[in-house]
C-alpha cells in the first residue's frame, strides 16, 4: 500500500519537496523517508537535491517506477472492479454519499473544538 500511495502521489503531481509529498500522504518525513529509501534501492525513484536549497529533496519516478505504478493500477482496477461488483448504480451512489458523511464525521472529530 505504501508504494501504491507514494508511486500515485509521485505519478500524478510535481511535488516540490520530499517534505510537501510527506504533507500530502498525511505521513511523517521520517515514515516517508524509509519507504523513499526502499523505492530508491528497488529503482523506481530518484532524489535530487535542489540546486538553490540542498536541504529540499525533491523525489521523481524513474522509467521502472512509472512501469511498477501501470502494474500496480492494474491490479488496483482489478480488485475495485471485483469488490463492486453486484452493486448497481443506485447503491454505488448512495455507497458514495454514505462514505462522504463517514468523512465529514471523521473530519469533525479530528478537529480542534473551539
């Protein structure tokens, strides 16, 4: 799962920073770091240090890594596809409004009450 997110956010997005990525997946510098170094080791990302700030770290996909992302979308579609199915389009759109009510309580609870 942690490549899947890392590879998806790295695919759809320029990200500046290795710091702003962490922000975006909502995860520490120190988690990301740990799943960079291993998608590093594995080839399917670079970091390159900003030339006017070396403290930035920027991370990119390599050819390999946009090749391990099309192969985990792959597998990703797959397993969407069989966990809908049966589901009409009625139920997939009540599914949906039901899950964005869970995410509205979810933020509220996870917000500092005044």
């Amino acid at each position: 799962m942690p490549t899947w997110f890392i590879l998806t956010n790295l695919k759809g997005e320029e990200w500046r920073t290795q710091h702003e990525l962490a922000r975006a997946l909502h995860i520490e510098g120190p988690t990301l770091t740990r799943h960079i170094d291993g998608l590093e080791e594995e080839g399917l990302v670079v970091r390159r240090r900003d030339t006017n700030d070396r403290r930035a770290v920027s991370v990119e996909l390599t050819d390999a890594g946009r090749a391990k992302h099309t192969e985990l979308l792959r597998a990703v579609q797959a397993f969407n596809q069989r966990l809908l199915a049966g589901f009409s389009a009625e139920e997939l759109d009540e599914l949906q409004a039901l899950l964005g009510k869970l995410e509205q309580n979810a933020r509220a609870v996870s917000e500092p009450r005044a």
